[in-house]
C-alpha cells in the first residue's frame, strides 16, 4: 500500500481506512462493519440555502458521531451522505445496537434556523467478510443495502446478496463443464458434532466453485446449473471420489470419520449410480459405512418409486443415508417409515432461532421424538449459539453441525481440528487461531441475510 495519507481526497482516505482494517480484521475473528446514513428531506422546515444546508449538516454529523466510539471513523461523503466504519465488531448483532444508538440520537428533532425539524435517517449496512473481502465493494454493498432501506421505508437495511448480486443466470453449463476439468471445483468440510461426547463424529462435504472471474460461487447457484444440464452426474461422481480420496488420507494418519456428501434428485434418477459408488468404495478400499448420503425429502419424492430402488440398491451396498432439510418438505410419514435412511437432519430453518421461537423449539423437539420412534439418528443443522446447542442437548438431539462448533472448513483445518488434543475443546481451539475463522468466513462467499426493520 503506498498511498500517502496527506494525499487522498476525504472518500479515498474513507476507502483506504476501510482497507486497514479489512486486513487487520484478517488476522482476528472480528468482523468490520460499514454504515452508510442518508437522511429523508425535512417535510417542514429551512433546509434550502447553502446556509442551512451546511448547518443542517453538521448538527446531523455531530448526532452521528456522539453515536460513536472513538476508534469509529465517520465521513462526509459525496451527495450529502454520511459513511460510519466499525473497525472491530463481534457480529452482525453488534452492528445492529450500534444502529439502533444511531436512531435513537436522531429521535429528537433538530432545531435549524428557529424551526424544528425531524429528520429521519436511512442506514445502510454491510459487514466484512460476511458481504465482501474488498473495500471498495464492501462501499458499494452498504450503498445498495442504503438504497434498499429508502425503497423499503425503512431504517435501515443490512445488506443481502439479493439487493446486488448480478443475476448470474449466465453460469454457462460449458463454464461449469470447464471448471470440473480445470480443478476450479473445491470442497470444504464441516464437521458434525456428537452432542454427547463433544466430539467429531463425521464431516459433510460443500463444494464451492472458484469461478476465474466471478470469484467463489455458492452451491445454491451452481448446483441448479449443473442438474439443468445433466453436468450433476459428473459433478456428483467427483465430489464423491476426492471426499473419498480425503477419508483415505485421514484414516491414512490414524483419524477415523465419515464423509457425508449430498446427492440431488437427478442422482437418483440414475441406474448407474449405485455401480459408480460400489466401484470407487473398491478401488479405494474404503468399507462402505464410512460414506454418508444426505438426501432431501423432495428429492425423493419427485419419482418416489424409482428413487426408493435407487435408495436400496445403494443402501445394500452398506453406505448410510440422512434425509437432508427434514421439515421444509411435504413430508410424507408414510415414505419416511419406508425410507431405508439411518439419520434424519433438522431443517436450518428451524434451528437457528430456536432460543426466541418457541414453536420452533417445539417443531425441533417433536422432530427428535419422531426420529427416535423411527429409529434415526438425529442431527441438527445451522446450530449457531451455545443456547441451541444446550436445547438440542436436552432433547435428546444426537448430532449438531452449524456455525457454532465450525464453518465448513478445507481439509488442511479439518486435519487440526481432528487431531485436537484430547481435553481441548472445540471452541478453544478456534479462538485460539489454530483454524482462522475469519479465512474461512471468506472461503464460504457471502452469507447475505437480511436483517431489516
Ligand atoms: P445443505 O446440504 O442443507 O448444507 C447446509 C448448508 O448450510 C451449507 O451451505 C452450510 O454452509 C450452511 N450452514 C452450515 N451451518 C450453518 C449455520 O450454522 N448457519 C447457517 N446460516 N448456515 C449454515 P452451502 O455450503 O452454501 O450449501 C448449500 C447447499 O448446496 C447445501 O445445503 C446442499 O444442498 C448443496 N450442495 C453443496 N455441495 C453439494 C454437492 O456437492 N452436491 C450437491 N448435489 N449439492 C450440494
Ligand atoms: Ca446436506
Ligand atoms: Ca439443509
């Protein structure tokens, strides 16, 4: 970085702050967060006149920095906007108490040139590495999410891939086709958690694809690709045999977990598959119990008939299978007891804010019950927070994976986190940099929710 301070402009030296602590947030666990403040024009009151203008500004800038700490930088920006950087922040929930400190300063009306006005603001949010890994466009995404909360009415917006994100229904199937060849397909793991004993029972499998030019894309967007083109049977058959290849080399050193890897509805759809998966557990010399499917329960029941043959035939191999967002489905009761799965996995969507909302609470506790009393293994998904972790745990859950214990992580962090000393848990072991969350974070592309009032 060679820029010279004295040099920049106000935006420029805004932009080359951000940049600061983008990198020293690198080697730390703390996000970085970004506000962008607009305020809607005056309905009564003298904010025409240079003057009033100027005044109208700074009292406002003056509210916004009391708002503050010390160590916050805040900004003029161009267009009579107003830019707030957080350097160190926990979590988005941190973000949003300084955001609600911001609204409640600007309650009161301003007394400009005799009058009083009330001015309400609209706040954009956006947070590294959670929406971008660069400044300028962690910039523009608290823009984007600024204009969301004006469109919106609302106060403030944090931002979502959606307000954005190019469409990017341009994924070409030869690109994908490409990327398979040219390795731009890589896996991360994530580890599952044994309620119990604390301690690592297995790991499911999450590709991402590091795409030349659009940077990491998410399987929720190349997936649907790849089943539109038919290219998910040779995307599925690969991420099979390198989670395979990777078993091998962990059981190679002493360390003895399953895989588990997600198969979509077209998979199913194939007679070949159980072939295919029969003759790389051989070659590899790997006892078919040590891989795991995930399958969702629409996936099955998009041709229930077949994929149940396929389910069998694959089953009989000795390889286990987990229905996959178990609730989000039509979930038919009758199938699930004809269903030869060993696991059932809790739905995210239920488990994530389990500790507010008491009928999710009751929704993941029945679905433990009627996982029992089917004889499944039951794991919860998208376990964020030690409350839920602690819930799961009195239920009777036997299996949590989110990001609570760990994001899906490359192998290399997987190997640390496997090889832990016996005593040291997983949480230490995290906060004490052995595997950088905030790396990982960034290997995960953005995780853009909405968070919005
Ligand atoms: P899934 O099978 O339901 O995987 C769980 C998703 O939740 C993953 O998203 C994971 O990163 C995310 N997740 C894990 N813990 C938490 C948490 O605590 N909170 C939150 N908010 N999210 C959490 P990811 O990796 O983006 O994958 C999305 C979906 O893409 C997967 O959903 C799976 O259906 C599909 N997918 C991923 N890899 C493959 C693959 O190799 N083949 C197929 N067919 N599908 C895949
Ligand atoms: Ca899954
Ligand atoms: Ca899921």
């Amino acid at each position: 970085m060679s820029e010279n301070i004295a040099d920049l402009s106000g935006n420029t030296l805004f932009e080359f702050r951000v940049r600061q602590a983008i990198l020293a947030a690198q080697h730390s666990t703390n996000q970085v967060g970004l506000i962008m403040i607009d305020f809607d024009h005056p309905e009564n009151g003298p904010t025409n006149g240079q003057g009033a203008a100027l005044e109208f500004s700074e009292k406002m800038f003056l509210r916004l920095r009391g708002a503050l700490r010390e160590s916050d930088t805040v900004i003029h920006m161009d267009g009579g906007r107003m830019a707030a950087l957080l350097p160190s922040i926990g979590n988005a929930d941190d973000v949003l108490l300084v955001v609600n400190k911001i609204l409640s300063k600007f309650d009161k009306p301003l007394t400009l040139q005799d009058s009083k006005v009330q001015v309400p603001p609209r706040i954009g949010i956006a947070l590294f590495p959670e929406h971008s890994t660069n400044a300028a466009t962690l910039m523009e995404r608290a823009d984007s999410a600024l204009i969301a909360a004006k469109r919106a009415n609302k106060n403030y917006v944090l931002y979502s891939e959606n307000q954005s994100r190019p469409k990017r229904n341009h994924l070409k199937m030869s690109e994908l086709r490409q990327a398979i060849v040219a390795d731009e397909i890589f896996l991360l793991y994530q580890p599952k958690i044994d309620l119990r004993t604390e301690r690592i029972t297995g790991l499911e499998v999450l590709a991402r694809w590091q795409h030349p030019k659009l940077g990491i894309i998410s399987p929720d967007e190349f997936i649907p690709v790849a089943e539109r083109t038919g290219l998910i049977i040779p995307l599925t058959l690969w991420v099979l045999h390198e989670a395979l290849l990777q078993h091998r080399s962990w059981k190679k050193i002493g360390i003895d977990v399953s895989v588990a890897v997600n198969l979509s509805m077209w998979n199913l759809d194939s007679q070949e598959l159980p072939n295919q998966i029969h003759g790389l557990l051989e070659k590899l010399g790997i006892p078919a119990d040590n891989l795991e499917l995930e399958i969702t329960e629409s996936a099955i029941m998009g041709d229930p008939q077949a994929a149940m043959r396929t389910l069998r035939r694959i089953r009989d191999l000795g390889v286990k299978f987990s229905i996959d967002d178990f609730g989000t489905g039509y979930s038919s009761l009758a199938y699930l007891k004809k269903l030869p799965v060993t696991g059932m996995k809790i739905d995210k969507s239920f488990v994530q804010n389990m500790e507010q909302d008491r009928d999710n609470a009751i929704i993941v506790r029945s679905i433990v019950d009627l996982g029992h009393n089917l004889g499944l293994k039951v794991i919860a998904e998208g376990v964020e927070t030690y409350e839920a972790k602690e819930m799961l745990t009195d239920f009777g859950c036997d299996v949590g994976q989110g990001y609570y214990f760990s994001r899906p992580i490359p192998a290399t962090q997987a190997t640390t986190l496997l090889t832990k000393p016996e005593g040291m848990s997983l949480q230490n072991l995290l906060s004490s940099g052995g595997v950088s969350q905030a790396a990982v974070r960034s290997l995960n592309g953005r995780n853009g929710k909405v968070a919005e009032r």
